[in-house]
C-alpha cells in the first residue's frame, strides 16, 4: 500500500465521527447485564425471551428495558461477527477466502461511500485478485463494476476502463449463467425428489435444461456451474432409469472437477455416490470397491453425508451378498455417537434396514445372535416396530415398499403366521400393489409382490403356485433395475436373491 493511500485511509477514519465499538468480550464487559444475557443464552439458561426478560426486568418480553437490553446484545453479536476466527482448522482455503473477502468488501464499500476514492480503490483491486482466483463470481462482477465506475470518472483512465468495462461483462455473463444453471437444477431435485412429475416429464425437463447449459462449458466454466450442469445431466439420466449413462456423467463430472482448486468435497461425494449406487444396482462389482473407498475418503466421519456414504455401502454389500460386510457397515453406523442426531427418514432407513438383517438372520444367512447382538430383535409385524418409523411408513411410492415388504418377508420366512390374519394381511397387500405399485416406475416391486403372495399361499393352493412363480419369475428377470428417487435404491436385497432365499428355506 502506497504511502498515498495510507493517509487517505488515515484522513478518511479521522473525518468521520467514530463510534464506540460495542462488541462482546470487552474489558471490563463481564459483569454488565449484556454479557449476562449473553452467557444465559449461549449456556441455556435460558429457553425464551419470556424467561430473560423474567429474570432481567421481573416483566414480560415486551418491557422496554428488556427490549432495549436484548437490542444491545443483537448490534454487540453483529459487531463481533466481523472478528470470527476463520483461520481455523475447520475451514479449508477457499471457506477462509470467502470470509476475508466479504469481510474487506463491507471495508472497501464503506471506504468508497465515504469518498476515501484511493483507498477503496487500492482495497477493490486487492479484493479482484482473490475473488477470481477462488471463483467468487458475485464478488467479481460487483468489484468490477465499482471499478469500473471509478475509472470513468478519472480523466484519462481509459485504459482501466476499458480494462474493468471488459471484466465486469465477462463476470456478470458468467454470474447469470451460474444463477441459471443452479435455478435449473433446484428446480429438477424440486420436482424428482417430491415426485411431482412423471417421470418422462422430468426427463424431457431435464434434457432440455442440459442441452442449453452443456455447450457453454468451456466459456463459463466456472465450478459452481460446472456441478450444476452435470447434476442437471445426472438427473436427466437417472429419470428413466439408465444407469449406464449416468455414470458416463458422473464419470464425467469427476474428472473435469477433481483437480479443480474451487471444487468443494460436497460436489465430488454427491457425483462419486451416485456413481457407486449405479454400479452395485448393474451388479458391477469390479469398479464398485474402489468407488467406495473413494467416497468415504471425501467425507468426515459423523457428518451427515458419512452416514449417507455408509448407508449406500450397505447395499453394495448386501447386492455383492457379502451380508457380513453389510452387518459391519449397519454396526459401525448405528454406535457412532453422531447417530441419534439423525431424524426424519434419515434415521427411519437404518431402522428399516436393521430389520432385513433379521431377516437374512432368519434366512440362515447371518448368525441370529450376533445380528441380534448388533441390530436389536425386530418382529417387523409389531406396533412397536411400526411406531418407530417417522416418515417411510407415510410415502407410498419410494423406500415405503420395502417397508410394507418387509413383515410378509419376515413371515414367510420364519412359516409362522396365523392362517386367517395372513389371509387378511395378504388383502390388505394386494390393495397397496393395485393401488400404488402398478404403473411403470414400481412395476419390479408388483412383480415381486405377486410372487410374494403366491408364495405365501402356496400351501394353500397346491402345485399351480410353482407355475405362477416360474412365470413372475421371468417378468422380473426382464425388468431393469429401480432406482429410488428418496434413498438409494427400492429393493435393499435385489428380488431375485429374496426370492431364491425364500424358496431354500420353504
């Protein structure tokens, strides 16, 4: 920093009436009635305002002391913020970049509204260099249009204006794509995830959006919009089921961002999982062991995806059939101490597949003790069980259907069922396949459930079972795979093995 711009600074601070900073942590600040609210809240002491204000003012939230007092601690937490440590291990580079640069832009906003013209100017180019190399494309194009403006207004600047007139094109065209291409894959997840539109009508959504983004790769480029174009193209596979080329794309999406410097660990997991769950459902093995050990080695243990990552593992051992392997995973999931933080169908999955390790235990598959030793005894058909589910036993199109699967399994097996109760459960099963299974997303799960419900009654109707069984047998064989828009996949043991099983133990 020139001389110059130092004492533009310098005069700048001095002109301009300077308030007591109030920030938390100040000499002398703890024992004042703000740092108090403060430690009563960050410490749980309290639980609402009603509580502070009770113990402040001894008068409800609305008393203007408390109003006044809670106001104070608000602007001192603002004030502070702008000194977190983001030096911290937990950030990687580019999440200290971030920081720094939107701290020193507030700087240089406020510098250059108050006509410290040298000084914002000498902070805003400083700031440039950051911003384009860390890819902060908001950033850039707003740096380069305050830029911009400045050298209009220089007389005989114009090779900077023209210099900073080019870059901000260039970085406002960049930013309207990247805001395109993530407002186009939100809204695909929008619509997939929900199921709100058939399939072929995401597809051709889909494809649409990817034919207007892909061609522009290589002159926006940037990461963000890289990931969102791939991911437009995932979903524009996986809507009609085609496994192959959807690892073709995520294929391709890992080797354009893996060696990027401005790739995140989130984007390479989301595309290598993805990866990893077409494989186990083609029952490409080869390639599946080191996929997997990829994925793990993008996420930290504990968090949110690690679970996701292991919970895919699972399947690819159960579809390898190494069921040991998958009770490893299910053990090493369920007695980490992050794992009663999971909720919703998050948590609701593991339960569900605790309970098809007892039914492979059954199955003569795993040994019964340990896997009662690690996942618990289930009795799928129990009101018990049923109540500890959240979310999956309401969805009716997705990971409901190993679910409604999953007590018929668990009876057939184990040839313990009251004659006439099964009768009405296997009504009651026959009504959800008319009602949610027949249509050309699920139409593996209503092939398998009629081979269910044939082998459930098959000692009550003699030797045609095996002729119907023979028949569903070879419609299922002639169907691909099911992906679940929810989860990983519909069928958390591939049909056909259940099927094989079922029929060893009848």
């Amino acid at each position: 920093m020139e001389f110059d711009v130092l004492k533009d600074l310098a005069q700048t601070i001095t002109r301009n009436k300077i308030k007591q900073i109030e920030v938390l942590g100040n000499p002398g600040q703890e024992n004042n009635r703000v740092f108090a609210l403060y430690e009563g809240i960050a410490k749980g002491q309290f639980h609402s305002d009603e509580d502070a204000a009770r113990h402040f003012t001894g008068a409800n939230a609305k008393d203007p002391n408390y109003r006044k007092l809670r106001n104070r601690l608000i602007r001192q937490l603002i004030n502070t913020s702008f000194f977190v440590d983001a030096q911290q291990s937990m950030y990687n580079e580019r999440g200290k970049a971030r920081f720094s640069c939107y701290r020193d832009y507030a700087a240089a906003y406020i510098l250059w509204s108050k006509d410290a013209t040298k000084a914002s100017h000498y902070l805003f180019q400083q700031l440039l260099e950051q911003t384009i190399k860390f890819e902060f494309t908001e950033l850039s194009a707003d740096i380069c249009r305050i830029l911009r403006q400045q050298a209009a207004l220089s007389p005989g600047d114009i090779i900077s204006h023209e210099k900073y007139s080019r870059l901000h094109r260039l970085y406002e065209d960049k930013r309207y794509w990247e805001a395109k291409a993530y407002d186009y894959s939100e809204n695909l997840i929008h619509h997939y995830i929900t199921r709100r539109s058939p399939n072929n009508d995401v597809h051709l959504l889909a494809s649409q959006y990817f034919d207007e983004l892909f061609p522009l790769v290589e002159k926006v480029e940037t990461t963000q919009f890289l990931s969102s174009t791939y991911q437009i193209g995932v979903i524009k596979h996986l809507s009609t089921n085609d496994c192959k080329s959807t690892i073709e794309m995520c294929d391709l999406a890992l080797r354009t961002l893996k060696d990027r410097p401005n790739t995140n660990r989130g984007s390479l997991t989301k595309f290598a999982s993805q990866k990893l769950a077409c494989l186990t459902q083609l029952r490409i093995f080869d390639e599946g062991h080191k996929t997997s050990e990829y994925c793990l080695s993008l996420v930290n243990e504990g968090t949110y995806n690690w679970f996701r990552i292991l919970e895919t593992q699972f399947y690819y051992f159960t579809y390898l059939k190494q069921y040991q392997e998958a009770l490893a995973i299910f053990e090493k999931a369920i007695t980490h101490e992050r794992y009663n933080q999971l909720s919703g169908s998050n948590r609701d999955i593991w339960v569900m597949l605790g309970g098809y390790l007892n039914l492979l235990a059954v199955l003569g598959q795993l040994n019964p003790a340990e896997v009662e030793q690690v996942a618990g005894y289930y009795m799928p058909s129990t009101t018990r069980y049923i109540n500890d589910f959240e979310v999956l036993d309401k969805e009716k199109e997705g990971m409901n259907i190993p679910l409604v699967l999953l007590p018929v399994l668990y009876s057939v097996a184990k040839g313990m069922y009251d004659e006439e109760a099964f009768r009405r459960s296997i009504e009651a099963l026959d009504k959800y396949r008319q009602r949610h299974l027949e249509n050309e997303t699920n139409r593996r799960s209503a092939i398998f459930l009629k081979l269910l419900l044939t082998l459930a009654k098959k000692e009550f109707e003699g030797p045609r079972a095996e002729q119907k069984i023979q028949k569903e047998l070879q419609l299922l064989k002639q169907e691909p795979p099911q992906m679940s828009r929810q989860s990983f996949a519909v069928e958390v043991i591939p049909y056909e093995d259940l099927l094989e099983m079922l029929l060893k133990s009848s």
